[in-house]
C-alpha cells in the first residue's frame, strides 16, 4: 500500500504531467499538486486545464524561459517562510527540454529541499519501446533547428556509441530525417516514436533510410510530436588488438606462446593476456611452456 503523500513545509516538489494520455497522471502527483500552497506553471492556462480536469484547485504561477530568473528570488523566499510549492511544465517532466532549471538551482542554492514526483517523459518512454540499446544513451534534446547547425551538431555526434535520443517537431521531421541519413549513415538503426500515448501513437524501428522513406510516403506521418532514438556508432575495431593479433602470429612460429605473447603486446601495445589466451587457441607456439 502506497503511503499517502504527506506535503512538507518549506519543500519543492518537482512534478511530472502526463505526455498525452491522462490516465498518466499518477495518483501522488495529483495528491501533491492538490496540497501545496502554489504550482510554479509553464503555461499557466495549460495547466489550470490540467488541474481542472482533476479537479485541483491552487493559485499558480508563471514560470516559463523569460521569466524564469526573475522568479527565483520570490519563490525562494517562499519557499524559506515554510510554503510548499510544486513545479510543472506543460506535459512530461520538468527541466526536460523544459523550464525549471533555474528554479531548481535557486532552491538547491539556497538549501532548500527538492523532491522528485516522477512520471512521463518522452525520451524514456521512447527509449524503452524503441529496441535499441538502452544500457548507455545520450539525450540531446531539440537537435539545431536551422539546417546547417544540426548538420554540424550530427557530425559532432557521428563518433558516438551509446544511443542517441532527440527530440524533434513535425514541422522538421522529414529534414531533420534526411540529415541524420546524409551525416550518420542510412543504415544508421533508428526507431521514430511519434504521439506516445495518445490516439495515434505509432513507433517504428528501421535503418535511418527505411524510416526516412517510411515517413515520405504518408504525409500524416509527419503530424505530431516525435522522437528519434538512433542506434550508437559501431565501435571500430581496437587497432592496437589487431596488430598485436597479427605479430602474435608471426612469432609464434619461432617462440613459446607467453614469450610470443608477452613480446607481442610489448610490440602492440595490446594486452598480453588476451593475446596469451589466444595463442593457446591457435594451439600454443613453438614449445610447451606454462610461465605466462
Ligand atoms: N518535458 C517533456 C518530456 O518530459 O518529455 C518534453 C517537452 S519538449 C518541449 C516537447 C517535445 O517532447 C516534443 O516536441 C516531442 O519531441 C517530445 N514529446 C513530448 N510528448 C511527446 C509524445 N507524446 N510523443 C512523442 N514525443 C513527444
């Protein structure tokens, strides 16, 4: 049984909204929005529609990129008089691609308590349905809108191995699409989520060409929000283990393997031990010998 969410004086409760379905919106993050004194709001109207549909009611105040520095100092104050206060934006987890930051460092500057009410967000909900290794990722937000400036962030990131997710709107979708095949290859692995939880919610994974050519032929493909989780640059293979590979060879032909092995690494630079382990399996050099 869940505890029920006990509002502390003085805390700010960072809070996540639903991303399109709002059967999302969880129980605690509900109870936390209904009990603090006010709700720090991207979009206020936004939001009033949000707490509406649940029946919140609070004062809420705007706390969006122009603003956002300005506020902190008020809210801060606040917040050390002993009101609760809970941060959102407009759909997702704040600070996100999202405002917030500031206020969050404002309150941690100031020693003030932060409390996480987790929930949606699009690059994990992407991320998870999406086949892709998920162990290792780099989140980089809206990639440049212009096209010369994504082009050079894309190569920037050409070299990178762990998965990539960004986020991208309809409107640049398709050019976005074409970039990532022109500057990380169209056999880049990709998988493009599009309108996570709500009606037309589809994801496909395929070669950055496949989903680029999947997503010219109906133009509805391009209506919504999107994101793009792309498969990690392939690691080439450690040149030092290969050369080590070939001297190795070379000598096992006239040495014992750990003399082979040992004199290979120093050559190589690659590790003696595997290269050891291998000259076993190759079937062990010139003598029988045990000391490595
Ligand atoms: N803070 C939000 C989060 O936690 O995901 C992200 C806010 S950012 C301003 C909005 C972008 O997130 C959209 O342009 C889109 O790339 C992505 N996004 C948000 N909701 C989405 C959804 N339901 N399906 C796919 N992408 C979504």
């Amino acid at each position: 049984m869940s505890a029920p969410a006990r509002i502390a004086a003085g805390h700010l409760y960072v809070v996540a909204t639903p991303i399109g379905n709002l059967d999302d919106f969880s129980p605690r993050a509900q109870e936390v929005l209904g009990g603090v004194a006010a709700i720090c709001a991207e979009d206020t109207r936004n939001t009033a529609n949000l707490l509406t549909h649940f029946g919140i009611k609070k004062p809420l105040i705007a706390v969006h990129e122009h603003n956002e520095d300005e506020v902190c100092a008020r809210l801060v104050a606040r917040l050390q008089a002993g009101d609760a206060l809970a941060l959102v934006s407009d759909a997702g987890t704040p600070l996100i691609s999202d405002p917030g930051f500031a206020v969050v460092r404002a309150a941690r500057n100031a020693n003030l308590p932060v409390l996480a009410v987790p929930g949606p967000c699009a690059a994990i909900a992407a991320l998870s349905v999406s086949g892709i290794a998920s162990d290792r990722f780099v989140f980089e937000g809206f990639l440049p809108a212009k096209a010369g400036a994504r082009r050079e962030r894309l190569a920037e990131l050409a070299t990178e191995t762990r998965t990539l997710i960004v986020y991208e709107s309809s409107h640049r979708i398709a050019e976005a699409l074409a970039d990532i095949v022109a500057v990380l290859g169209a056999e880049r692995p990709l998988c493009l989520a599009r309108e996570l939880t709500k009606l037309y919610e589809e994801s496909r994974r395929d070669s950055a060409a496949g989903i680029a050519a999947w997503l010219a032929a109906d133009a509805n493909r391009t209506r919504g929000e999107f994101v793009l989780v792309i498969g990690g640059a392939v690691e080439a293979p450690d040149r030092r283990q290969s050369e080590g590979e070939r001297v190795l060879k070379l000598l096992l032909g006239e040495l014992p393997a750990s003399r082979a092995a040992r004199l290979a690494a120093e050559i190589s630079g690659a590790r003696r031990k595997d290269l050891y382990a291998l000259a076993l399996q190759l079937g062990g050099g010139q003598t029988r010998d045990d000391d490595a």
